[in-house]
C-alpha cells in the first residue's frame, strides 16, 4: 500500500536527521549490500541508502530496483542519497526510526 502525502511528509522530516545506514558504489546491488538493506530495514524501518554512482540514470534504476527487491517505499531521492520505509513485521520499538 503506498505512503500518503501525510506520511511521506512525516518520514522526510524525521529522515532529515538521519545518516545513510547503507552505502552502494561501484558493484551495485550485490547480495551482500541486499542483505544489509533488508537487516537495517527489519531494525529501523525508515534508512537512508547512499549510492556512490555518478550516473543519475543508473542510480534511479538501482533505487527502484533495490525497493521493488526489498519491498520498501521510496520516500525521498535527493542527489546521492534516499530514504526508504518499509514496515516491519515485528516492529523493534528500541531500534526503529519511527516509533
């Protein structure tokens, strides 16, 4: 189900403080870097990625290749950084972003 406005608008303010949990650079979207995505997202809910690509097509299409894989919500791209939001099956109410 897709983020309302509200929410996005929420998550961005609270992702503004926020460092990148995740860096992805030249090997892309190996299984090693996915596998973190997916512990820190099941952690915290709302990550920063950052992506050190310097092509924008070719960081585009990893943000949107690294949600459609992990089932997260693209919450903001700004530059080289993005913060997603996937919600957890068993929220950690210590580690989460959100609560």
């Amino acid at each position: 189900m897709p983020l309302s406005t509200l929410l996005k608008k929420q998550y961005r303010t609270i992702g503004h403080n926020l460092n990148p949990i995740v860096t992805i650079a030249g090997n892309g979207l190996s299984e090693s870097v996915l596998t973190e995505v997916e512990r820190a997202l099941d952690d915290h809910e709302l990550i920063k990625v950052k992506l050190a690509i310097t092509d924008r097509l070719a960081r585009q299409e990893t943000i949107q290749t690294l949600c459609h894989s992990s089932g997260a919500e693209l919450v903001q791209e700004i530059g080289k950084v993005a913060l997603i939001y996937r919600q957890a099956k068993k929220p950690k109410i210590t580690t989460s972003n959100i609560r």
